[in-house]
C-alpha cells in the first residue's frame, strides 16, 4: 500500500483515476473498473461510508511501498509547519544530504564528478480537513532515485499553498535569484488564494523544480531545505518497502481483474485517464465520508 486507485466518494465506485507507478498500474487495474467486492466481501448494498471502512480494514495490513506522511493538520499556518519540522543548519547539510546519497562538499558546493541521485517531485491533487474551518491541503509525491538505479525512495506529504509558497517557492527564488526565470519561465507558482487551475500551475512548477535540483542548480543548502520541507524519507526508512521491486505474477494479475481489492485514495481530486482534470472544469472533489466540512477555495 498504498495501491493507487482513485474515485469519488459516492456508489457505486468506479476506478477513474491510476497512480503511475503504482501498484494498481503493474496488476493492470483499469480504468472504468466498477468495484464489487473486497476479497470476499461483496460491498453491493453498502453505503460508500460503509465500503470506506472495509477498505481500511482490509489494506491494514498489506505491506507498505511508500512512506505516507499524513497531513499535519495541526500546522495550518507557516510559522506551526516550520516549528513542526525544524530546519537544517550549514554545518548539518553535508550529513544531512549524505543519507538520500547526495555528496556535497559543503553547504554551498557540491562534489564535482560525482553522479547524484535523481529526484521527481508531482502533484496529485488535493483535499479539504476540518471542521469548523477547513483548509485546502495538496498532495505531493517524491522519488529519489539512487545514482546507481539500485533504489528508489518514495513518499506523500501533504502541504497548504502558504506553505510550499513561503518555504519552497520564496526560498527556490531567493536562492537561483537571476536563474530562477532559465528554470521556470514557462513554470509558474499558483496565484494567492488557490483560484482553479492552482493544480495545474503547480504539476508544472514542481516539474521544473525537479529539474532544477537535479542539474545541481540549486545548491546544497537549499536542496537540504527542501527535502527537509518535504520530509523526505532516508535510504533506511524505506528499506522495508521492498514490495515495489516485487514481481507481478500472471496469477496476481488474473485475480486483481477478478476481485479488485482497493484502497480510499479518495479524496483526491477527480481526474481524467489522460492527466489531471482542470480546477475549473469540475470542482467536485471526491471527499471521504468520515471527513466533515464545507467546500473552500481558501488557501
């Protein structure tokens, strides 16, 4: 887990959306799917909030092949998330990059001849927490890449627009300062407030943000700082997700089409077989029921 399926939170429940790279993706999940039962439990008659609780029982304890950080919904404001995850001094930056492979020579030089690890950053929507006041929260996934393809760490992480503004936007434009335009100039951040098409702008500028990283334009320090925000998992912490590199049985794959057992990915933004569905063409999200609150554009 997590299997990557998404769909709206009502029934009957359909697949709409595969996560790349997915496990749902190597068992040949399709689009379009209607879900029936879980192992075999037959989930026909149940109200979605009902089949919600079965996934979760049932996924509970299936082995995991990413690191999920839940949303610190705690930390709505940027001054909370910044107390919450600390910083990463210059004289902790060598260290600090050493355990997701990157070799710096200090906090603003990096190793010459040396190759790094690749990373890729992506959005995969968004959705709302809280009750009396709730808040938009975006759904970041990561990869790192070992320099000798020999493994491969990923993760969630969930973070408000304020957020990755003020500590991923502010501090990447600070740092590449006159470069920043020969790395994002067909790449912008969303506008304040979240107004539709923010996932859009935002899939974009995270593209270009992997690139830049990767190429080494950005220099040690503020890479620390950004894995640092992200929280992205060591070499030791995904050691134990070996189920990616797992292969998929013809078996596995005849059973995935027979039973389709899932998981609520929901509620993510609904989206289309060829890539994100634009904010502004449907703002319907698919919300799990256990989760209560009204729809916000709020940042």
């Amino acid at each position: 887990q997590p299997l990557g399926l998404q769909f709206p939170s009502k029934t009957p429940i359909v697949v709409q959306r595969i996560r790349e790279g997915s496990q749902a993706e190597r068992l040949d999940v399709q689009l379009g799917w209607l879900l029936q039962k879980i192992g075999d439990r037959p989930i026909q008659g149940m109200t979605f909030k009902e089949a919600n609780r079965v996934f979760r029982e049932s996924i509970a304890p299936l082995p995991k092949r990413m690191v999920v950080r839940r949303a610190p919904v705690d930390a709505v404001s940027v001054a909370q998330l910044s107390d919450r995850i600390g910083s990463i001094g210059s004289a902790r930056v060598v260290s600090y990059l050493q355990q997701f492979g990157f070799a710096a020579q200090s906090a603003y030089v990096w190793q010459e001849d040396v190759k790094q690890p690749q990373v890729r950053l992506w959005l995969d929507g968004h959705r709302r927490y809280g009750v009396d006041r709730p808040h938009t929260w975006y759904v970041l996934l990561g990869k790192i890449v070992a320099s000798d393809a020999s493994s491969t760490a990923q993760w969630q992480v969930e973070r408000r627009l304020g957020h990755m503004r003020s500590l991923m936007h502010d501090r990447v434009k600070e740092g590449l300062s006159n470069e920043y335009n020969s790395y994002f100039e067909s790449s912008h951040f969303a506008y304040h407030g979240g107004p539709p098409g923010s996932t859009a702008r935002m899939t974009a500028w995270l593209v270009a943000l992997s690139k830049a990283i990767n190429v080494k334009a950005v220099s040690p320090f503020l890479a620390a700082s950004l894995l640092n925000f992200l929280e992205a998992p060591s070499w030791e912490e995904t050691a134990e997700q070996t189920l990616a590199n797992k292969p998929i049985t013809p078996l596995q794959k005849q059973t995935a089409g027979q039973t389709l057992d899932s998981e609520p990915v929901a509620p993510l933004q609904e989206q289309t077989a060829t890539g994100m569905k634009q904010d502004e063409e449907e703002e319907e999200e698919a919300v799990e029921m256990d989760e209560e609150g009204v729809e916000t554009d709020e940042e």
